[in-house]
C-alpha cells in the first residue's frame, strides 16, 4: 500500500474529493493535516481510504513528518491495509478502525 504523494501524481491542486477518489480507485492511503478527508470518509461510511492525519502541533515539514510515520509503520501496517483513520499528536497516536 502507497500513500498518495500529492505533487507526483498531479494532484496538488485538485479537490479533496478527487484526492479521495484517486486514493480509493489505487488503495493509496491518505496523509494529510486537512480533517477534511476524514469528514468524507464518515459521511461516505466508507471503509477505505486509510488516512494518516497529522493534528496541532509539531512540525509540517515533510523529512521529520515522513520520519514519523516510517518509525510507527511496522504497528499500523495491518491496520491500514484493513482501513483505518491514523491520528498522530504530539504526544499520542490513535487509530480508529473503518468505517467511522
């Protein structure tokens, strides 16, 4: 399972909607700040895509988030590929299993 790298597949400027079903169509998990994708997925019942979502706090700067997430990958794997929204905070990482 690929996250979806915004910028490499053409889709940083397209909507949250587009991001969501392009993520869905190649089972690519989303790694956003934005709850918006997680607003989409409890409206929509949806069981995928997973979602790793950054909340307050921390840096935003993409070497020591994607650190982050390489360091928790090896407990969240099986929970992502089944879907999952990932909520990682400052002092704390929650995951919520599919659909919302």
């Amino acid at each position: 399972m690929d996250a979806v790298h915004v910028r490499e597949v053409g889709l940083h400027h397209a909507a949250d909607e587009e991001i969501f079903e392009r993520a869905v169509i190649e089972d690519r998990v989303i790694v956003s700040a934005d709850t918006d994708f997680a607003t989409l997925l409890a409206t929509r019942s949806a069981s995928k895509p997973s979602l790793i979502l950054f909340r307050s706090g921390g840096s935003r700067r993409p070497e020591p988030l994607a650190a982050l997430i390489l360091q928790n990958l090896p407990q969240l794997d099986d929970s992502l590929a089944t879907g999952c929204v990932v909520t990682i905070e400052p002092t704390r990482l929650r995951v919520r299993p599919l659909p919302i």
